[in-house]
C-alpha cells in the first residue's frame, strides 16, 4: 500500500486509542474549575500562532476599505488580524438583532 493509503488507517488507529482514555464518558470536565477551559484554548492557539486579549480595554476595533476587520487597538498596542471573536456589544455597528433566544426546563415529576 502506498502511504497515501494508509494516512487514514494512521486517523482510525489515533482514534481508537483516545477512546476511554479519560473514562467511559466522551466529555472532558475540567478538575481544578472552568478557568481551565479558556487556557487550553489559549494555549491551543498559541502553538498556531493566534493572540488571546483577555480582560484588555478595547480602543478601537480597525476595519480595512472593504470594510473587514483587520486590527485591534488596545493601551496603544494595535494587534493585526484577520478575524476578531467577541460580544456583539464590540461591534453595534456591524450586528443586527434577528430574533431572541428562549430557554426552558421541562421537568417531568
């Protein structure tokens, strides 16, 4: 076989070795509190190069002339990008509210 052929034997076989590895359950719950959830992203995107601006003021948020965003500008630092994930409050200008969410709880006695 060719190793292009065997690249998704190599998938199958990494996948069936994570299986049960952290308990029969395929969720992951952090132990040490829910500030573990935002670290392992952080770190998540540092190995591929992205910045986390967390608990920073926003100055200004800058869009390129098509109008994408290209920059955030924080305490005089102006960090570049190509995208830019955050509340819509961030961006009142750019967000239009389409509906509402609902959220319920049936308990059954």
């Amino acid at each position: 076989m060719s190793h292009r052929n065997l690249k998704p034997f190599y998938f199958f076989q990494i996948c069936s070795e994570s299986l049960a590895s952290y308990g029969k359950s395929p969720y992951l719950y952090p132990l040490y509190g829910l500030g573990e959830l935002p670290q392992g992203f952080a770190r998540l995107s540092a190995i591929y190069g992205g910045t986390y601006m967390l608990d920073k003021p926003i100055d200004e948020i800058k869009y390129d002339e098509t109008g994408q965003v290209c920059g955030v500008t924080s305490q005089g630092e102006t960090a570049r990008t190509k995208m830019v994930i955050g509340d819509p409050t961030y961006f009142p200008d750019k967000v239009k509210k389409e509906g509402q969410v609902l959220n319920a709880a049936k308990m059954k006695c």
